[in-house]
C-alpha cells in the first residue's frame, strides 16, 4: 500500500481483536466476549470494587492467570517488526491490559487502559510492586492500608492523563493511523481515529467485521489481524526492494 510505503510518521492503535487469536477473549463478541459472560456495572466500575472487592480481585486474579498462559501471535511480533524497521516516527497505542505487545518486543507503548498485570493502590493511586504474604483478599497496600486493585481503568474513570495526552499529541501529528481489531465503542480511546483523520491522516482499519469507525476509514482491511498484518508487512517490504 503506497501510501505506508510512502509514511513518515505512522500511528498504531490496538484493541482487544489483536489478543483474540492468542486465546485472550475480546470484550464484546456476542458468544466468547467478556461483556456476553459478565456485566461490566458489576465488576469493571469503580462502584462494583467498592461493593464487592473480594469478587472483583478475584476475578482480575482469573483474568491475569488466563493472560499468563498465552503467547504473543503474529499480529505482535508483526507490529514489533514493523516498528523496529520503520526509519521514521512510529506510535503503538493500545487498549489492551495484557502487555502482549511488550512481549512480542514492541517498544514505548502507551498503554491507555492500563496493566492488569500491576497493582495499584485503591486510595493512593500508586503503583504497589510487593506486599507482604497474606490470606486477605484483596490484600492491602503496604503504605496506607487500603485496598490494593489492578492497574487497569474502569468504567467512569479517567485515562492516565500522561497516556492519553501522549496519545492524542501522537494522533494529531501522523501521517497514517492505523486502528486494529477495535470495536470502536469506548471513548475517550474511540475518538483518537476522528482526531488523526481530521488533522489529515490516512486512516487505516484492520477488522473482520465494520464498526463505526469503517465509514471514516479511507482504507478497511477486512481480516484477522495475525493474518493481515504479516502479509503488510510482507507487501512492504518487497515494495522497498523494488528499484
Ligand atoms: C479482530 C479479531 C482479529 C476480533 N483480528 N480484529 C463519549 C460518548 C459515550 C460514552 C462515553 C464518552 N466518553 C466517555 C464515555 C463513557 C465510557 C464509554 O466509552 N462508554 C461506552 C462503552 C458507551 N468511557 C469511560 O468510562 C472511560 N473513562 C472516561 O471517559 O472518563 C471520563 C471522566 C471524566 C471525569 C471524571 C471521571 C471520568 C474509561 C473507559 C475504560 C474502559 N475499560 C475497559 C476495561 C479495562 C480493564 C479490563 O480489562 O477489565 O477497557 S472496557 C473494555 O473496552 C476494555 C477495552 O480496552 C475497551 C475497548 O474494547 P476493544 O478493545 O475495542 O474490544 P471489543 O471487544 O469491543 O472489540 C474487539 C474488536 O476486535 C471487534 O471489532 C472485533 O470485530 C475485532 N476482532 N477478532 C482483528 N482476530
């Protein structure tokens, strides 16, 4: 695709459909999505931690367990590569908790909804690295007391302002942005495609299926990521070798 051939600063953002072919489900497949299974309002809220904490660590803890069992799949590395060969500017934003891109050798990435593999204090706010052994659940944060949770954000709560303000600087300023296996739907992360296409970005979809950000698009590509993003690459560089 010329016009990747042709970027100098190149803008990435992922969802969950990019984790989907390591075996980590999306949130919003109607049969395997998390939401089809759970209702957000009773565990991704801050009100539901504070209803039932031991339910919502508890299930954070089955989550995390899950994600350690999975691989990176071609869709990462893919991405890794990419950025690694790419000579210009390259952003890899992602919605994902599941470090999966930082394991397939993605560099800087701007994690919007944060880590579910961290902890942080439910009071403070600051990321807890150890605590001491415990049965409590959840355990509490070795310097106040509180509650600990994972590093991820809820519903009704804001982004990591750091994150979200690299994020949108980034998306202002490329010339491709490119979204991936993304529903599209959780905004503030849903509204970084309209910024990039209104300060002049080409934009890019990789989804099997349209979402509301297919009609913005200039560009759909409609497959799995792990499959699409490897033949990109492939196209790519073969489109360089040419004379
Ligand atoms: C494939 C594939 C394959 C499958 N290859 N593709 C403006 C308008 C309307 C509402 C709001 C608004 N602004 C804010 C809101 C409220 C809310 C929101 O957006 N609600 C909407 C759902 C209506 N937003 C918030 O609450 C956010 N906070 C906020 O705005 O704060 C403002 C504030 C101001 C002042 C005071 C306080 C606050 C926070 C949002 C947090 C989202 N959190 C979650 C959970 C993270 C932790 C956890 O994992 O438990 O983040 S929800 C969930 O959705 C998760 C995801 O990151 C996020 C996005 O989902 P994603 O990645 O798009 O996944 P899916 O499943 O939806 O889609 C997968 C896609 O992949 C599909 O399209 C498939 O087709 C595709 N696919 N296989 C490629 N192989």
């Amino acid at each position: 695709m010329e016009v990747l051939s042709t970027a100098r600063n190149i803008c990435i953002l992922t969802g969950a459909g990019v984790s989907a072919e390591s075996g980590v489900p999306t949130f919003r497949d109607a049969q395997t999505g998390i939401w089809a299974q759970f209702r957000a309002e009773d565990l991704a809220t801050p009100e539901a931690f504070a209803r039932d904490p031991v339910r919502v660590w508890e299930w954070y803890g089955w989550r995390r367990s899950l994600i350690g069992q999975v691989e990176p799949n071609p869709a990462h590395r893919a991405l890794a590569e990419w950025q690694s060969a790419f000579p210009g500017e390259w952003t890899l934003i992602t919605q994902n908790v599941d470090g999966l891109h930082q394991r397939a050798g993605s560099a800087e990435v701007i994690e919007l909804h944060g880590n579910i593999l961290r902890t942080k204090c439910s009071s403070e706010d600051r990321v807890v690295e150890a605590w001491p052994e415990t049965d409590e659940v959840p355990p509490c944060c070795p310097h106040c007391g509180a509650f600990l949770r994972p590093d991820v954000v809820w519903f009704g709560e804001m982004l990591p302002v750091d994150a979200l303000g690299l994020a949108a600087e980034k998306s202002g300023s490329c010339d491709v942005f490119v979204c991936i296996g993304t529903s599209g739907l959780v905004y503030p992360a849903a509204g970084l495609p309209s910024h990039a296409k209104a300060m002049g970005a080409f934009l890019i979809e990789i989804n099997p299926d349209p979402t509301p950000l297919s009609d913005l698009a200039d560009t759909c590509l409609r497959g799995k990521a792990g499959l699409v993003l490897p033949e990109l690459l492939a196209s790519l560089r073969s489109a360089q070798k040419q004379p």
